[in-house]
C-alpha cells in the first residue's frame, strides 16, 4: 500500500472523530461549560486573594472589618437559576412572578433551593452547591477587584447592570438582559436576592478564616446577597450582607445561583443531612 493511500485511508476513517460532539455530563473546563439536563450554564473564576468587605468606607456594620479572603477555583452560574430550569427538575413553580421560563425563579426558601440542588447533584452526580458569601462576592466584584457594584463602580452607569428599584417596574426581568460584569456574569446585582451557602453571622468578619471561609456555625439566618427589583442600590453593592430564616415562608424578593467547586465540598452532604432530620432548617 502506498503512503498516499495510507493517509487518504487515515483521513476518511479518523479524522471524521474529531469532529464528532459528545451529549453526556460535560467536563468542567477554563472556559466554563452547560450543565446538559437544565442548560445552566456556568463560568470558570480562578481562586486568587481580595480584600473582602467594606472597602468604600459606606457599607454596614455587618461589611467589617475588611480582611484578606483567598478562594481556590470555582465556577459559578452565569445566571440565576430560571423558572423554566426549576420546573424540569421540580415539575412545578414556585414563583410569584410567573412571566415566563426566563425570568428568575423567585418565591424560594433556602431550604427550598437545597431541595433543588439535591435533585441535580442525584441526577449529574455532582456536587452543585450554592455559592459562599466569599465566593459570591468575590464573583461578583470580577475576582475580587475594587468594584462598588458588579461590573462597575460608577452609580451613573447602574442602570445598565442592574434591575432595582428605579428601573424594575417593581417586578422581575428575564434573565441576562444587563451588562454582565468583567467575568460575564449577569445579574449579580438586583432582580432577585440570592441565597447563599453559609449562615449569616453579624459579626462573621472578625473571625473569618483566610482561606476559603464558610460560616459553618448555626444560627438563625441564611445569606442572602445582591439586592432586588424593589431594593435601593445600596443593597445592590458588592460587599452588601444581609440574611434571613432558611425555612422561611415564601418571599418574591428571592432566589439563587448556583456554584460547583468539584467533589470536594463535604459540608453541602453535612447541611443536606441537617435539613432530612429536620425540615425547619433552624
């Protein structure tokens, strides 16, 4: 056989492969990936060190004091969690706003949003989680830069990242309409709060740990960040705290995003656990 042969043999047989596309689980990636069952989508954010909080000087008492926060690597939803993602997996809607599958899913508890995040961790077999408060700023403030809001420090320029209550009409937009900040994150600020993974602690910053902190230590409120359609952009700022009880009746003000740190993550199993022997959450 001749060498001419050979390669035109090699280039009908093999080369085809390359082009063929894969429709399972997909492997995380730099660039991000699509979870395949809900279509969420989600964004690569290299760990790195900020300085997490007040770093304005004009935030609440529950943003100090400023301390150094260091994050391994994460990925982080590009958007909430729709309306549309929660009914494929909850065959159902919780929602206030029920506008259409786009929106943000709105209306949920922090227990609600676990019991979400139990059902696709048992389907993908990750481990999805909801984001740390340290995680979600840092996001948020495009690996921890200087930004007052996420994507800009300039409140002139607010309208174009955010719905709140100067622009919402007092209700709920589809996701992924605004400006995304720098790591084409959408919707970090206003819409929906989101809920986060660590308890909420007044006093949290003054024993947080350097690396990778979660407030673990129970008590009577979940995290909750990022402001609403029907909140001022005070509450929409980076470094805003602020909690609420995770059983708590339904709230339109709230929803989620979703984040994946790999399998690593054993306290997400250890709050699930909590939650099976007692629906409360408290």
């Amino acid at each position: 056989m001749t060498k001419s042969l050979k390669a035109l043999i090699f280039s009908l047989i093999f080369v085809p492969l390359l082009f063929i596309s894969y429709d399972g689980e997909p492997e995380s990636s730099k660039d991000g990936y699509k979870e395949p069952i809900t279509g969420m989508e989600f964004v690569f954010v290299a760990g790195g060190c900020f300085e997490m909080g007040d770093t304005f000087g004009d935030g609440d008492s529950d943003e100090r004091p400023v301390h150094t926060v260091c994050l391994d690597d994460f990925y982080m939803g590009k958007y909430e969690v729709t309306q549309g993602q929660w009914e494929i997996l909850m065959d159902s809607n919780p929602s206030y706003f029920k506008l259409g599958d786009d929106y943000p899913v709105d209306n949920v508890s922090w227990n609600d949003a676990l019991e979400f995040i139990k059902k696709l961790n048992q389907k993908t077999g990750k481990v999805y989680r909801l984001p740390t408060e340290a995680q979600w700023e840092y996001a948020a403030r495009n690996r921890g830069k200087r930004d007052k809001w996420p994507g800009t420090s300039s409140e002139s320029e607010l309208e174009e990242y955010i719905w709140y209550d100067k622009n919402s009409g007092e209700r709920t937009h589809p996701v992924g309409q605004k400006r995304p900040n720098n790591l084409g994150l959408y919707d970090m600020g206003g819409n929906v709060w989101e809920w986060c993974f660590d308890w909420y602690h007044k006093d949290y910053y003054s024993k947080s740990p350097k690396k990778n902190p979660e407030d673990l230590d129970k008590g009577l409120f979940k995290g909750l960040r990022g402001g609403s359609m029907m909140f001022k952009s005070h509450f929409a700022r980076a470094s805003a705290r602020t909690g609420f009880i995770p059983s708590s009746p339904h709230n339109y003000f709230f929803g989620f995003r979703l984040a994946h740190s790999g399998d690593s993550f054993l306290s997400f199993a250890k709050e699930s656990k909590c939650l099976k022997r007692n629906k409360s959450g408290i």
